[in-house]
C-alpha cells in the first residue's frame, strides 16, 4: 500500500505541456523580484535582485537561515519561486524542461548522495560516457584519487548502501569528483568542504580556481577562508540581500561581511 500511495504521488514541480529546451547557457542568470515561502510560512526570500554572469564564482554568506540554501535550490527547480521570476539567458527556467535546465548544472551539497555500486560508478553517474581518464582526473581534482587507489578493489570497490564504507570527507571528494566530471556550465557548492579535514580542505581549495574556471559559480559557506577566490560576495540576511560588492572592496569598509571576518580570523 505504501508503495503504490508513492507511486501514485504527483511532483509538485512539473513541466509546462509545450516546455521548451535550454540551449547551452551562454550570458546570465537573473533573479527578478523573487519571493520564496515554504507553504504558508513567512517569505524566506523577499524581492531578490540578481544578476550572475557567465564565468562569475558568486559567494553567498550570512547566518544560518538567512535564504542562501533555498536561493540555490530554485535554480534547478526543486521549488518555484512564489513571485518574481528566474531567468537564464532571458528565458524563464519555468518554460524550460526539467532535463535541459538540470542538464547543465552540477551541485555539491552537505547531504552527498551516494550508491551502493563502485566508486567508478558513483563519480559517472549524470555522465555514463565517460573515459577512464576522465573519471581518474575528475577525481584527482576533488583530492580523492589516493584514498581510492588504496581501497582493497580501488574504483572497483562497492561503498554500501549512501557510501556507508567511507567516512563523510571520502563521501564527500566523491560528490565534488562527480560534479567535476559532469562538467556542466553551472556549479552550486553548498558547504561543499564541511566534511573534510583541515588538509584535505586545504588541498581542494588550492585547486579551487581550477575547478571553477570558465563556469558560473554559486558558492555557500560558513566558513569564509573557502570563499577567498570569488568575484563577489552576496551578504543575505533575513532573505534580503544586503551587500553586494568584491571581496576586497568588502573588507575595506566596515561591512556587514568585513565584521564576518574578523570574528571568524579571531581578531
């Protein structure tokens, strides 16, 4: 019974009967006066402004609850917004089909999705075809290529049911290897890092200008030494954007985000 009520549910994200496909993103992504409420609740998002370029790596920082999660999350769709509109490349991504506008976005989050199959298998998945170079490279870039080598069958070995054979940092080099081999044009990174240790952390954000060179970013994070390298910093406070400006330009002044960083620098 359980499993036909399942069956039976219908998503409340569905597509347009004439939805129209994304063509390769090309120029901006553009909040237009956007408001989020979950249900009946109050609005998480109120009247958001945005314009993200092609190439942009946009950070999003504030105190927990201030609407950066959610602002990631209604860019693939997994809610719509309650007003306002969000556009890519002009087009209003409620027009488009799920499989095109999802098609080109890769996300890393704090609850890493993980297989009971192959490591192989679980950095492939969204990108079936590829090489072994491909997947050996994607994950030398997330940091996670020795650790799999020294499993006991190395991209073979089966990691359980959510990776419950590796610990949550290995979980999460996967998720960001994977993300990295889909090599699609959008990356959102929520707390992509927090799992790891200080080392592995480290490492991934020496390469992190790599990773997102030539792709538009959005980049949450409590932790502001892994945002050091974007082109902007988006402060949000109770679903308000309140700062908006470069990183240094930020810290110049006194800045909602300049006090940010003296607290967590200890100063």
């Amino acid at each position: 019974t359980r499993i036909f009520e399942l069956l039976d549910l219908r998503p409340d994200i569905r597509e347009q009967a004439a939805a129209q496909v994304l063509p390769p993103f090309q120029d901006s992504i553009r909040f237009a006066d956007v408001c989020f409420h979950y249900g009946s609740d109050p609005d998480v998002l109120r009247h958001l402004n945005l314009e993200v370029r092609r190439g942009e790596v946009l950070a999003l920082v504030g105190p927990s609850g201030s609407g950066k999660t959610t602002l990631s999350n209604l860019v693939p769709r997994f809610y719509d917004v309650s007003s306002g509109a969000i556009l890519i490349d002009g087009q209003d991504i409620r027009r488009l089909s799920l499989h095109s506008l999802r098609g080109q976005l890769a996300m890393v989050t704090q609850q890493t999705i993980l297989f009971n199959d192959t490591v192989r298998n679980n950095i492939m998945y969204g990108r079936s075809d590829s090489t072994e170079a491909e997947v050996r490279a994607a994950a030398r870039a997330a940091y996670a290529l020795d650790f799999i080598e020294a499993l006991p069958r190395g991209f073979d070995t089966v990691i359980g049911e959510a990776g419950v054979r590796l610990s949550g940092g290995q979980q999460q080099r996967l998720s960001i290897a994977r993300a990295l081999l889909k090599n699609a044009p959008i990356l959102i990174l929520d707390e992509a890092t927090s799992s790891l240790d200080y080392e592995s952390e480290q490492r991934i954000q020496a390469n992190m200008q790599k990773i997102c060179a030539g792709r538009t970013v959005f980049m949450i994070a409590h932790r502001l030494s892994t945002i050091r390298h974007a082109d902007r910093i988006l402060c949000i406070e109770k679903g308000r954007i309140v700062e908006d400006d470069a990183p240094d330009r930020l810290l110049a002044r006194e800045s909602r985000y300049a006090q940010l960083h003296r607290i967590q620098a200890g100063a």
